[in-house]
C-alpha cells in the first residue's frame, strides 16, 4: 500500500500528482474567480485573496533568516504575486515540548520586524503545544488575506495597450508567445543555506537565505505595468516554477543559461553535492513574465531596488516548442524538465 514520502511534499512533481490526483478529486470544486484548481500562488473569492502556507524548517534558525521570518514572508509574497495587496494575516503555531521560551520569543522578534518590513499584521491566530517528537521544535502555518490595488489596475491598462488580455489577476496562465521572462536576483542561495545549516556543511564563503517580504518591490513594478504572471520559485526552484508556467499557459518557453545569475559560491557548493541551481528553493526572488514593450522599464526599475539589484532577463515565451527548454553556456539545447522532487531535504 502506498505511503506518503517525503517527495510528496518537495514541490516537485510526485508532489503534483498528489495535489492532482487525491486532493483535488476531493476539495476544491467552487465558483472561486480564481479556485483551488488554478493552483496559483492564491486564490480569489469575491474579489479578496486568500492564502495559507505551513513552514516546518530544521533548523528553525539559519544564516539571513529563520522559521518566523519565513512564515511571514512567505504568505505575503503568495498574496502579491498574483497582483494583490496583502492586508492582514492569521498565524497558527505547533511548538514541540521541550523549545526554549528565548527561541520563541526571537522568532516571535522576526515575525514582528518581517510584518513591520510588509506592512502587515498578524491579526488572530492559535497555539498548540504537542509532545517532544523530533519535528524540529515548531511549525508555524501563516494564512493572509489581500485586495485589489491602483497598482494593479494601472498594470492590467498597460498590459492591454500592448496585446489582448482577459484575466483581472496576474495568473501562472497569463503567459503568451513573445512575453520576456525576468528573475529578481540570484538564484538557489535559500536552500543551499539551509543546507549548509541542516548538514552542517561549510563552503567557505557568505552564503545566506534570501528570504524576504516582496510585496513593496511588486508594487513597485505593477506600477510600471506591463506584467501577465508572477511566481516566487520556492520548492523545486526556477525549473518548477517555469514548467507551471509553460503547463498552464500552453506555451513553450526558452532560458538562456548565461544570463540566469547564480552567485559562484552557490554554484561551487552545487556543483560539489551534485546539485543544480535551478532546482534549488528560493524565499526571496520573483519570477516574472511581462509584455516585452514593457521588459526593459521593468527590469530597470526591479534593479533600483535592494531586492532586484542582481536583476536579469532571462528568457522568453514561445511557440518553437511546448516545453521548456534551456540553451546551454556552450550553446547547446535540452528539455528542462521539472524535478521529481526537491533535490536536498524540507527547506520551507
């Protein structure tokens, strides 16, 4: 009889088939404008958006971040990568017997600044205590709600003066032939963080969590207009994310190896454990799909930014294929398929 695994959590695509095949043949099923089916980042009822995430990372604290840091930022960043304004947030916590009352309070600290960094508040909640098992000391699940900006209306004009568009939201199957593909900073750094931290591996070098609140950068660019889809490339990284993309759009989309950035202490640890980048988790980047009258304004403005300094381009939709395909440093070409799971241990 089949069991879960840990692959069935890693974001990857034995964690699709179980979404696909035994949760959605039981729930969803609504007259959501955006439903569980979509499975976008968020979904939208009666034009509010709703998000829920569960974080159980080990350890609860790592280099650039932590459990509470992530939880917030997390949800926050799900609620704006559809286009929305996130407003308020709920926060649940499983603490394990045995947790020091300081480490929860620090991470209770990060939550608070993350909040303050977003520009949100956590507005009810649950505590739970459960007896000492070994799942890391806590698991935090952050739900948020969002609504409707004047950025997004302002973003939604723009992409219509440039090519038809019937969606209200920034959606994974926005996607069209010709729209330019832009990734916010370099990628991977989260989970080889994390990593380093669970395996106590040590690379040499400053390697740390990108993990991040993105909804002031997002608005930002909305107000740039121009964007059709939006996605933070967590489990399963930038290969998962894309192939969502290409799935649900019904569009093939090319990458351009050379110009995805990837620091080269990141690089260096992956090419040691055998790993590759673009499979790698991230907590602090956006993907970005956008007309491509509009590719430039954009990119220049997400590289004003902290967050988007290390900004690129780094690809387009097209029509040549129905994958997505990755075009090699040596000019070369393959399938760039989705992971079947995550290729290192729960990073979120």
């Amino acid at each position: 009889m089949e069991r879960i695994t840990m692959a069935h959590g890693a974001g990857g695509t034995v964690m699709g088939n179980l979404i696909q095949n035994h949760v959605l043949k039981h729930l969803g099923g609504s007259n959501a404008e955006v439903p569980l089916e979509a499975l976008d980042d968020s979904a939208v009822v009666d034009n509010i958006v709703l998000k829920s995430d569960s974080h159980a990372v080990k350890p609860l604290f790592f280099p650039g971040g932590d459990i509470g840091r992530l939880a917030i930022a997390g949800t926050v960043n799900d609620i704006a990568m559809i286009g929305a304004q996130p407003i308020a947030l709920t926060c649940a916590m499983v603490l394990e017997e045995g947790l020091l009352i300081d480490d929860l309070d620090k991470i209770l600290e990060s939550m608070e600044q993350t909040c303050k960094e977003a520009g949100v508040y956590v507005v009810t909640g649950d505590t739970k205590v459960i007896e000492k098992s070994g799942f890391g000391g806590c698991i935090i699940n952050t739900s948020g709600i969002g609504k409707r900006s004047e950025a997004l209306e302002t973003n939604i004009a723009t992409v219509k003066m440039h090519r038809s568009f019937d969606s209200r939201w920034v959606l994974d199957s926005n996607l069209r032939e010709g729209d330019k593909l832009i990734v916010s900073g370099t990628v991977g750094d989260h989970g080889i963080t994390v990593l380093s931290a669970q395996e106590g591996y040590n690379f040499g070098s400053n390697i740390k969590s990108d993990v991040a609140p993105l909804n002031n950068v997002i608005k930002q660019l909305l107000e740039v207009g121009g964007i059709v889809s939006m996605k933070d490339p967590t489990r399963g990284g930038l290969s998962n994310s894309l192939n969502e993309w290409s799935q649900k759009s019904n569009v093939g989309i090319m990458i351009h190896e050379q110009n995805v950035p990837v620091r080269g202490d990141v690089n260096a640890a992956c090419e040691m454990l055998g790993l590759d980048p673009l499979e790698i988790g991230n907590e602090g980047k956006v993907l970005i799909g956008v007309v491509p009258q509009k590719a430039e304004q954009v990119l220049a403005t997400l590289k004003q930014t902290k967050e988007g300094k290390d900004a690129q381009i780094i690809g387009e939709a097209t029509s040549d294929f129905s994958e997505v395909v990755l075009e090699t440093v040596v000019g070369g070409k393959r399938i760039m398929a989705p992971p079947v799971g995550d290729p290192i241990p729960r990073i979120c």
